[in-house]
C-alpha cells in the first residue's frame, strides 16, 4: 500500500511538473484567442472569456504571415537539404575512410561547435554582400547552411563508423562502384540519423532570427516568421494578440514535422548514444 501511495506521489509530482513545463505553450495558444485589452488584465489566466478567431486572420492577412509563412518553407527547405546532404558526405568520409590526419580532422571538426553563431554574423553578411546575395531568398539559404553543423557531422561519422565492412565487400563483388554503394547500400541504413537531422535543422531554421533578420533588413517581403513577428510592434502600440496567434501559427509545422518523424528521431537518438 505504501509503495503505492508512493507511486502514485511521484506520479501527482510529475504531473505538476509537465504542466508547469507546457503552461507557456498553452498559454500563448489561449492568449491568440483574447483581445489586447483581456490580454493584459487576465495575468496568469490562460482561459479566454471569449474566442477572438479574428486574431489569426489579421496575423495571416493584415501582417503578411500568408507571405512569410511561404518565405519560411522555402528557406528552410532549401537549408535542410544542404545541410542534412553535406554532414552526411562528411560524416561518411570521417566514420569510413582512414585518411591521414582524420583524427586531427575530427578535433577541428568538434572545436567549431563552440563558435557562436553571433560572432560570424559580419563576415557573413559581408560575403553574402560580395556575392550580390544580400536580400535575396537563396542568399538567406546558404547563410543558414554554412558554419559548423558538427553535431550532425559526429552522428553521421559515429553511425557509418560501426557499419560491418562486409557490406561494403560484397557490394563491391556484385560490381557496385562508391557512389552505388553510397547510395543504395549504406545510405538507406542511416534513415534514423538522417530524421534526426532533418527534424533538427528544421526547427533551428524555421525559428532562426538573427540571420533572417540581417539579410533582409531592406526588403521586409523576404522575412520570415520568426522575423515576421516585428509587425506586431509598433511605435506606440503593440497587438500582443496578433503576435500570439503569429507565433501559434509558427509552431504547427514544427509539431507536423515532429509528428511524421518521430519515430526515426526517435531511434536516431537512441542509436547515436548506444
């Protein structure tokens, strides 16, 4: 009986717990849904006395969500693609070949992953700027995709590294050259990594902000989401409202993709740490 009351102790305090944990997330969706002026008297009460939709349609039509939502997609598909593309190919080259100096290689590799991304914010500007892609969509892509995307680069590396070389062998009898092999051997086996990835990436680009925000500076159309939110505030007012619905609007592709992909990321994550 006592281990029961204990039990069921533990269970009332993490309950407790997780609803502290997820009271932001459901107070913001609540708040979309109140006016300014309840918004601002309600305190801590996330229960709207009334259901204001209207919220949401002035934050996809009056601020231009419709537009940065698109901007949002294509930016962060086109950043997904090269970076999950680019820390595999490294990641096979450092899990699989013996090159000379792969160790030192790696080293380098881990030591960027302590290089804030804000100290690379000029140079990166300045060479966007230098090849005429400033303000431009695919000049926010690849400003996304460069630095050090070290973590997906060792989960990679740590996943092709404990592949069994027979595989390899026997593609290799049956006349597969590397790409062939590359592609229709091992890299099929790495589906979970490659979620994991994806689901990361994405959520980092999709909610990125300092450099969505830089490059665009003179040509507002090309915002994102994130930075989208800069439409709600004004010189003398602000439509916390109408930020609310923009940011609950924001989340739902983040939870869609997490949704779809959980179950690779899932067993990525597990795997990575085995």
């Amino acid at each position: 009986m006592s281990s029961r009351v204990s039990m069921g102790l533990t269970h009332l305090a993490l309950i407790l717990f997780g609803l502290i944990w997820v009271y932001p997330f459901i107070w913001m969706v609540s708040s979309s849904l109140k006016t300014n002026a309840s918004f601002l008297t309600s305190g801590v009460n996330p229960v709207p006395e009334k259901l204001h939709w209207e919220n949401y349609e002035r934050a996809w039509n009056v601020a231009n969500f419709s537009g940065y939502f698109l901007n949002s997609v294509v930016i962060t598909l086109g950043t997904v693609i090269i970076v999950v593309t680019l820390s595999c190919l490294t990641g096979y080259a450092l899990g699989r070949v013996n090159f000379p100096g792969r160790r030192a290689v790696i080293a380098i590799t881990g030591a960027m992953m302590f290089i804030p991304t804000g100290y690379t914010i000029i140079p990166l500007y300045e060479l966007m700027k230098f090849l005429g892609l400033s303000n431009t969509i695919f000049g926010v892509i690849l400003a996304e995709s460069s630095g050090a995307h070290v973590l997906f680069i060792l989960l990679f590396a740590a996943f092709f590294s404990r592949v069994p070389n027979e595989i390899e062998e026997a593609a290799i009898i049956d006349g597969c050259g590397f790409l062939k092999i590359f592609f229709k051997v091992i890299l099929p086996s790495a589906k979970p990594v490659v979620a994991t990835a994806v689901i990361m990436q994405f959520i980092w680009t999709w909610s990125s902000f300092l450099i969505p925000l830089v490059l665009t500076l003179n040509n507002p159309e090309l915002r994102t989401l994130a930075v989208g939110m800069l439409s709600f505030v004004g010189k003398y007012q602000t439509d916390w409202t109408g930020m609310a619905a923009g940011a609950s609007i924001s989340l739902l592709p983040v939870i869609f993709i997490f949704i779809l992909m959980q179950r690779y990321f899932i067993e990525g994550i597990s795997g990575s740490v085995k």
